[in-house]
C-alpha cells in the first residue's frame, strides 16, 4: 500500500513480487498515475481520516470523492477494487459506501482502537471519551515530531491543549520549535495526552468500546448487512 506520492516508481519491483499495489488517494487528479502503475486497488481517503491526509486547502470529503472515483475505475478500469477511507466506523458508514459505489472499505481510527492496537490505554481513553468535534488538521504535531512533511499533507489529530496553542501559529512553531518540543515530548513520557497526540480522525465520536479486532469485523458487517436489507 502506497500513499502521498507517486507510485510509479515502485511498481515495477510489487508486481515483479507477484503482490497486489495498493494506492491510497486524496483527489481525483492523483487516480491516473495509479492506474498507470498498475495499482489492483485504489483507496479513496476522505479528510475527514485521522493521520495524514491531505490538507483543508485541497482535501475532498469522503462522501462525494467515492462516487466520484467510483464512477472514474467504471470508464477506466473496471476491474480496479475501490475502497473508501475517513469517517467510516459502523455499519452504516460500511453501507454508506457500498451505496457510494466502493468495494469495501478501509477503518484506520476504528481499529485502531481494539484490542489488538498497540496505542496506549491512555490514548484509547482519551478517544473513547471525544467526539468528531475534538479533532483537528494541521501541521502541528509534524513540526513536534520532526516530521518533514510536503506541505500538501498534513495530520489530524486531537485538538488537545498543546495543538490549540499552536494551530494558529505554525510559522512560529516552524521557526522556534525547541520549547514545544519539549513540552510535547514531556507530555509523550507522562502520557499526558493535552500534551501528546492521539492518532484519530472525526470518526472517533462513534467510538464507545474497544474490543477484539474479531467482534468489531463482525459487528460492523452484521449491522451494514442489517441496513442494506
């Protein structure tokens, strides 16, 4: 699975290794050099995603950016499996996007908080008790974490204290980091988490328990299963 950038140069070497590329898009104009590469799947990430995605500026919302994808593989490549990405964390999301025209789909902040997620139990609780409304995307916790990202990408993450502090003061952050680093930094060693991230995009209000990756397959399969019925 590849994502922000240009898989081109990589394909040659998955296919030569008999394995199925994956490509994971933000905008309509990337889908082209997908497919030229040769991808078997294309994932179609929404901003509303937690983690990395594209910025505000050029990022399309889930709902309207499947279809738009889905209607593109008809007339291009049919036979390319489309699965849509960001904001999807119960049967009604997996339905929604099977209506959408998507093949399946791809939960990052669902999952993430299971059973089997190797995220702290204080992250988890921090989640478990937000909702869509407490997160945010911007280049905050990159510049904490020395992640040199192209400007076009940035992260969503909990809006805690240390991001409400910064989001409106990224250039600053950039050009003096130090003291937030360390406040950021101390915050990941206390597990304070007004202080270090939680990885989680606007799903996370539609998280309330974290069990097994198992129980969480098959409750969100029976509950679509249910709808589309």
């Amino acid at each position: 699975m590849l994502s922000f950038g240009d898989p081109r140069p990589f394909a040659a070497r998955i296919a030569k290794r008999g394995i199925p590329l994956i490509c994971q898009i933000q905008r309509l104009e990337q889908l082209p050099v997908c497919l030229e590469a040769g991808a078997a799947m294309i994932v179609a990430q929404g901003a509303e995603a937690g983690g990395h995605g594209m910025n505000s500026l050029q990022a399309r919302a889930t709902f309207t950016l499947v279809p738009e994808i889905a209607d593109a593989l008809a007339r291009e490549s049919a036979s390319t499996l489309l699965l849509a990405a960001g904001g999807i964390a119960d049967g009604r999301g997996l339905a929604a996007s099977l209506m959408l025209g998507a093949d399946g789909v791809l939960m990052g902040t669902r999952l993430w908080a299971s059973a089997e997620s190797l995220a702290t139990a204080g992250a988890v609780t921090a989640a478990l008790t937000a909702n869509g409304d407490d997160t945010a995307r911007s280049s905050v916790f990159d510049v904490l974490r020395r992640k040199n990202w192209p400007p076009e990408f940035d992260f969503r993450a909990l809006r805690n204290r240390l991001h409400r502090q910064w989001e409106s003061r990224t250039d600053a952050l950039r050009a003096a980091p130090e003291a937030a680093r360390a406040d950021y930094e101390a915050g990941v060693a206390a597990q304070d988490f007004e202080r270090a991230h939680v990885t989680v995009g606007e799903a996370v209000g539609l998280l309330h328990d974290a069990p097994s990756a198992a129980v969480l397959i098959e409750r969100i399969t029976q509950q679509a299963e249910a709808l589309m019925r």
